[in-house]
C-alpha cells in the first residue's frame, strides 16, 4: 500500500510545514460527506496516532489512518495551478466516481 506525492505537492507542503513552524508532515484522511459519499481530508499533522501509516513521498510525509487507507490506496496528491486558482489535485485509483464541484468521491 502506498500515498504519494509529486514534486510540486511536495514542494508546497514543505513550505507550508516551514511557515506553520514545523510538523511530521500531512494527514490525508477520508470523510463521509459530500455528494458522492467521501471526501478528502488534509490536516498537519504534530503526532501520530496507534493506527497511522507514514508513508515518505519527496522527502515529506504523509500519513494516513488505518480506515482510511484502503480508499485511498495508490493516491498521488499533485498541487496545480489552473489560471488564477491552485489547489490539491487527488489522482485516486480507487475513486469509481466524483461529484461535479469536485469535492466528493466515490469508491
């Protein structure tokens, strides 16, 4: 099982940790929400819990939990700029569908 990141995603989690003043890395998690039924959840992360997986993608740190990971198994978060707007862009292998505003998943 893996998560992974591009050099751009991990270029600007690196810079974002530096201004926060550190951290472990990012938490990439699953949510019930949204129109397709999950939606992904980014947080810094400080200290890891019992069922954390850590994974090390471009020298930066990604963990997600153990209810997490089976949906999200073989993601690539990129960071992309699309005109005036950037944001994280989530390439899921395991997402069947999402929702048309782009904020939901579904598995």
């Amino acid at each position: 099982m893996t998560v992974s990141l591009t050099p751009s995603a991990a270029r600007h989690v690196a810079r974002s940790l530096v201004k926060r003043g550190g951290g472990i890395g990012l938490r990439l998690a699953v949510k019930t929400s949204g129109c397709s039924g999950y939606a992904y959840a980014l947080e810094f992360v400080d200290r890891l819990n019992d069922d954390d997986q850590c994974f090390e993608s471009e020298g930066v740190n990604v963990v997600v939990d153990a209810r997490s990971l089976a949906m999200l198994d073989g993601t690539e978060l990129d960071f992309v700029r699309e005109g005036l707007n950037e944001g994280f862009k989530f390439n899921n292998p395991n997402a069947k569908a999402n929702c048309g505003c782009g904020e939901s998943f579904a598995v």
